[in-house]
C-alpha cells in the first residue's frame, strides 16, 4: 500500500468527533448493562445489605437475652451473652458501616452528578463569551475600518520603587 493510499484510507470514513461519540456511547451502554446484570451494582445493594444486617444483629440480641433471661446462675447467662449479645453488637455495628458506606457513595454519585452538570454550564458560558467576544471583535472592526490594537488603551504605570 502507498503513501497516499494510506493517506486516503485515514481521509475517508467517520470523524474523530463521530468516532468519540460511538466510543462513549459504547461505553455508556457497557455500563449501564453491568449494572443492571450485576446484583453488586445495584444502587440499592448496600442498603439491602445494611437493613439485613442490622435485623439479624437485633434479632441475634433479642435471642441472646431471652436465653439469659430464663437461666438463674450467672455460668448459665454468660454463654448467651457472649453468642447472643456480642454477635448481634458485631452485626448491627457492621451494618450500621455498610449503611453508612452507601449514604457516603450516594453523596458522591450526587457530587459527580453536580460536578458534571456544573463543568456542561461552564462550557456553554465560555462559548457563549466567545461567541459574544467574536461579535464584538467584528463590529469594532466594521466601525473603525481597520483591525483593533492589540495594545492596550492605557499606559501601564509602574510603581515607583521606593526605599
């Protein structure tokens, strides 16, 4: 194959602007797919976790007393404190982690979400200014017939030095 052969082949097809917006879609419907196949990616995954744990950690605690609360002899209760009353604790506290570790990734979904939409707001501004600096650029020009200056209007005065 050629040089200009070469060349041709790279002139002729989609543009990179066109190519970029099939990468992202691409992407997009990637992960969209693993999050509706995948029962981790769920968004509601670490709640139902949360909510589970914390029940059966309640529930293991309400088990340990009642088999406590039946036995007279302190040796007795001290098994169904240990089994009942630390597990549930151990259980509820890691619940009360994951429930919080999904309010902690809901808050940074939210921020991305913000940061985004704030970054899209910024883009259009800049190009609307731009636009608006274009304009104004002409008019000048139409008005005084020439190019405008690309000096500045004032004389810049320096500070004086002084000791």
């Amino acid at each position: 194959m050629t040089t200009s052969e070469r060349f041709t082949v790279l002139d002729e097809g989609p543009s990179i602007e066109e190519r970029d917006a099939r990468l992202t879609e691409g992407a997009d419907e990637l992960v969209d797919e693993r999050a509706r196949t995948s029962f981790v990616g769920r968004r509601h995954f670490l709640l139902t976790v949360a909510g589970a744990l914390m029940a059966l950690g309640v529930t293991v605690i309400l088990i340990g007393w009642a088999g406590a609360s039946n036995a007279t002899v302190v040796e007795e209760q001290v098994p169904y404190v240990i089994s009942g009353g630390l597990l549930g604790l151990a259980l509820s506290t890691i619940g009360a982690l994951t429930l919080f570790t999904h309010w902690q990734t809901q808050r940074i979904r939210e921020a991305r979400s913000q940061e985004d939409a704030r970054r899209h707001d910024h883009e259009e501004l800049m190009e609307a200014l731009r636009a608006i600096a274009t304009s104004l650029a002409d008019q000048e020009e139409n008005r005084n017939g020439r190019a405008r200056s690309t000096k500045s209007e004032r004389p810049v005065r320096r500070a004086s030095r002084s000791s």
